[in-house]
C-alpha cells in the first residue's frame, strides 16, 4: 500500500468500518419477525419426537415457546436468518418473568438468553408456571 505500517493499519481498520456501518445501515441488525408456522416447522425438524398442544409466540416474532402434553417444551428464536431451538424435559425450562415477557437462560454457556414477550405479564406469568 503506502509503505508506512502504521498508515496502513490506519486504513484497513478505518475500511472495516465503513464495511460494517454501511452493512448495519441497510438493515443487517435486523431481524425479520418469525411466524408461528415457522417455529413449528423448525421444531419439528430439529425434534420430530416433539409435539407441542401450545404455542406462545412473541409480539416482536423474534422467539415462539411450546409446550407438549407431557410438559417438554421447546424454544424457538431467531438467530441471524435461521431459526434455533433449544428443548427442555419436563418443568426444567430456566424461565423467569421479566417485565411482560418470558426470559430463558440456558444453562450452556454458548445459548443465549432468549425473551419472548407475551401479551401482558398475567400471561407471562402463566406461561412460566407451566414451564419451570
């Protein structure tokens, strides 16, 4: 490049920038929302054993909560432009209520936390009472 290192780090790390506010500016931050069809569709690929009665999907589409039968449950949640899931034996979901919405903690330390709000916090609050 110029021949000066530090000029032409100086560069590099300055094109990076540009690079990554021009991609967050078009939209690559945001997520589109999920359709309940979706995180049944994801489930039941992931886990084809799983066979929710109940569905709960957030108000932002962003992360659906079922809930079979037997008490399993399974989370579903956006990441990037794929959908994860993650599923629970019976009443072992590591959910709290935080604020109208349902918020799951797993225990391994490369999951994320998961929120998936629901309607107000009474439904919020049923929801975790089934789960853990």
């Amino acid at each position: 490049m110029t021949g000066n290192l530090i000029l032409d780090l100086v560069i590099s790390v300055g094109g990076i920038v540009v690079v990554v506010a021009v991609s967050w500016a078009l939209g690559a931050g945001r997520l589109s929302p999920m359709s309940e069809a979706e995180a049944i569709e994801r489930a039941a690929f992931d886990e084809p054993d799983f066979g929710p009665a109940k569905w709960l999907l957030g108000e932002d589409g962003r992360a659906a909560v079922g809930i079979a039968d037997d008490g399993e449950s399974l989370i579903a949640f956006r990441v990037g432009d794929r959908i994860a899931t993650r599923r629970f034996a019976p009443r072992a979901a590591p959910v709290s209520v935080e604020g109208g919405a349902l918020v799951f903690r797993p225990a391994d330390p490369g999951a994320p936390a998961v929120s998936v709000r629901a309607g107000d916090t009474g439904e919020a609050s049923a929801w975790a009472a089934k789960l853990g």
